[in-house]
C-alpha cells in the first residue's frame, strides 16, 4: 500500500510540472516572440532612423512675425512730381515674417534655438511634430552667442531631447541634423563632424564669441535652431549657420555645453553678461614680425613672438583705464601664455567683471605687468 501511495503522489507531481511548464510557456513565448519580432523591426532600419524617430518629437518648428517701418510708396517707383503734390507720406508699418527651427530641453516647455531666429519678434508660434501650435513667449537672447530661450506653455505629451557633452565629441563622430528647413518638417541629414573649434571670426563674424561645431551634414535655412545630434541620439551642438559660395556645404553648429551655460544665465537672469577689455586685437608670430621688421619703411620694432598685438584701444574702456596701449604685445594672462587673440578672449570670457585681470605685455622689449578690470560688454541687452 505504501508503494502505491509514493507513485500516486509522483504521478500528481510529474502532472502538477508538466502543467506548470506548459503555462510558462503559453505566458512567457509571445513576450520572447514579441521581443524578436522588435529587434528585428529595429535592425530593418539605420541607426539613423532609430536615433532620429527618437528625437524629432522634441523637434518644433518656430514661426515668428515683427513689423518693420518702410515708406508707403517706394520712393524710386513715385513720379518727382507726385511726390511733391502728395507731400510727406510718412512711414506704415509692415509684417515680416520668418521661420526657423528650435528643440525642447525640458518638458515644461523650454525651448532652445538661434537669436537670430527670435530677437525683436512681436509673435512666436511654435509648431510640434504632430502639428498643434502653440504660442511661445521668448525669455532672453544672446546675440554674442547667438542663442535664445523660449517658453511655450505646458502641453500634453511634450517630450524633451536629452543632452549631450560636446566636448566628448571628436572629429569623424557620426553628426545628425534635424530640423524645419523650408518650412519641411521633420528632415534629417546625416554626416560627420568634420572640425572642432572654429572660431566664428574667421567665418566673418567679429560681433560674436563661439567655437563652433563644423559639420557636413546638410544645413539648411530654416534649419537654424535645430539640434545636431551624435549616434546615441543626444544633442552635440544647435545648428546655427551654413556657408554660402565659395565652401558652400560646410554646417555649423554651437557646443551643447556653452548652449545649456548660456540657457542657465538666461533662466536666471533673462540675459548673458560677458566680459570685455575694450582692446582691438592681432595675430603676431615669429614670421609676421620679421617680414614687418625688414621693411625699410616699417614705423615700429615688433618683438619676434607669438602673442596678441594690440591694434587700438577704446577710449574710456577698461582697457585704456588698466594702462593698456597701442603696440602692446600681451604674451601673458593669468598665468596662462598667450599666443593669439583667441587664446586670450578665452581667459577674458571666464574673467570676473569688476575683479583685476592680470596681463603681462611686451613694450619696447620690456616685459610690464597691468591689471585690468574687465566690465559688462555693452550694447548687447
């Protein structure tokens, strides 16, 4: 009887697995079915496309609108004559209207784009992926960088791209740009990041101060605001400009990392305060000396070193209050060599305002310690 008993019981046993084991996979094989059938939807498309569907939701397209002052009859189209017998027309009013592209960096509905796109417009009309539009309301630009901050109003379903580190990024990295060029949503172009830190200078912008992102991918207008992003689908830079005849084709891009500290100066103080000397500035090496310094009819000496020559200094500027003059070769700031102009507008970029900036200069072969108290940049809010 005992015999009995144990096989009865291994017999309910061996049922009880064998059940438990056909539930586990009746429960368990659609998910991994499912699964396989997602990882094979996934490896039908590029990395591309997997990146951009990820991130063109945060993607918008910004329409903006500001009057302008023109004459009410163009005064090359009105007979002499006419003009005399209908006197002073006076200036109307007209709409000009723009459009460029922005992304959202936060789910409450900040947005980041171009100052040129935004600055002294009377409307913006923000327009999401899935095409409702909403209005936007600009918080601060900052011409020298050429980034702004706009709000728009909290939205259902807003979703935000994640950020990056531009400065993990290296020449030959894979770069995606998305954007609104043309007014056409949702466009993607692929290339790579062909340089890192272009001065914008070179490019012909003395007004600004950026280290720009270059870039193959295709820029186009309207694409000014959107995000470059890196393979893993993280915004690298936000596309600014693109070059026009000779180079056409090259695309630049603004670091993420100075975009986000610019975005936190406008957040919390709805503007940027950069910090300026007041000095106008020059490439000098070794070679453009001597070549000067054999001219017969070459007015001054130049030292035969690298440095920032000093071209003019602006009167009533920090520059001129710290001693700094004409001629100057400023070789030293704050403790940091200076090679060129460039070098030293980064260390006059993380200055203080109101704080002694030292430099040390070459003035008739003599090395002179000044201190210079850099001020707010003005003009700029």
């Amino acid at each position: 009887m005992l015999g009995l008993k144990k096989l009865e019981i291994i017999r309910r046993l061996s049922n009880i697995f064998f059940l438990s084991l056909i539930l586990f996979c009746f429960l368990f094989r659609p998910v991994s079915l499912f699964a396989l059938e997602d990882s094979k939807v996934k490896e039908a498309h590029s990395f591309v496309a997997n990146v951009a569907s990820k991130v063109s939701p945060s993607v918008v397209r910004i329409d903006i609108e500001r009057k302008i002052q023109t004459d009410e009859f163009e005064s090359d189209l009105i007979d002499p004559l006419l003009k005399d017998l209908l006197g002073d027309l006076g200036a109307s009013p007209k709409k000009e209207r723009g459009q460029g592209s922005g992304v959202i960096i936060d789910s409450s509905g900040l947005v980041l784009t171009n100052a040129h796109v935004v600055e002294k417009v009377d409307s913006v009309i923000i327009t999401l992926q899935n095409g409702n539009q909403i209005d936007g309301k600009v918080l601060g630009t900052d011409q020298i960088t050429d980034l702004a901050l706009v709000k728009i109003q909290e939205f259902p379903g807003l979703e935000s791209a994640k950020l990056g580190d531009s400065e993990d990024i290296q020449v030959g990295d894979w770069a995606i740009a998305l954007g609104t060029p043309y007014g056409l949503e949702s466009t993607v172009t692929l290339g790579i990041v062909s340089s890192l830190h272009r001065d914008i200078n070179t490019l012909g912008f003395s007004d600004k101060r950026l280290d720009l992102i270059q870039t193959d991918a295709a820029i186009n207008p309207g694409n000014s605001g959107g995000p470059l992003i890196n393979a893993n689908g993280e915004i690298i830079g936000i596309n600014t400009l693109v070059r026009s005849g000779p180079g056409a084709g090259l695309g630049f891009a603004i670091p993420i990392n100075l975009a986000s500290k610019v975005t936190n100066q406008l957040l919390t103080n709805g503007e940027v305060v950069h910090p300026y000397l007041g000095a106008q500035l020059v490439l000098l090496n070794e070679r453009i000396a001597k070549e000067h310094n054999q001219d017969p009819n070459s007015l001054i000496f130049l030292p035969e070193r690298s440095g920032a020559l000093v071209q003019s200094v602006i009167p009533q500027s920090p520059a001129e209050e710290g001693g700094l003059r004409r001629g100057d070769l400023v070789i030293n700031a704050e403790g940091n060599a200076i090679k060129d102009p460039k070098s030293l507008l980064i260390q006059v970029e993380n200055a203080q305002i109101g704080k002694p900036f030292e430099l040390e200069v070459l003035r008739n072969n003599k090395e002179i310690n000044l201190s210079i108290k850099p001020a707010a940049l003005p003009g700029i809010s």
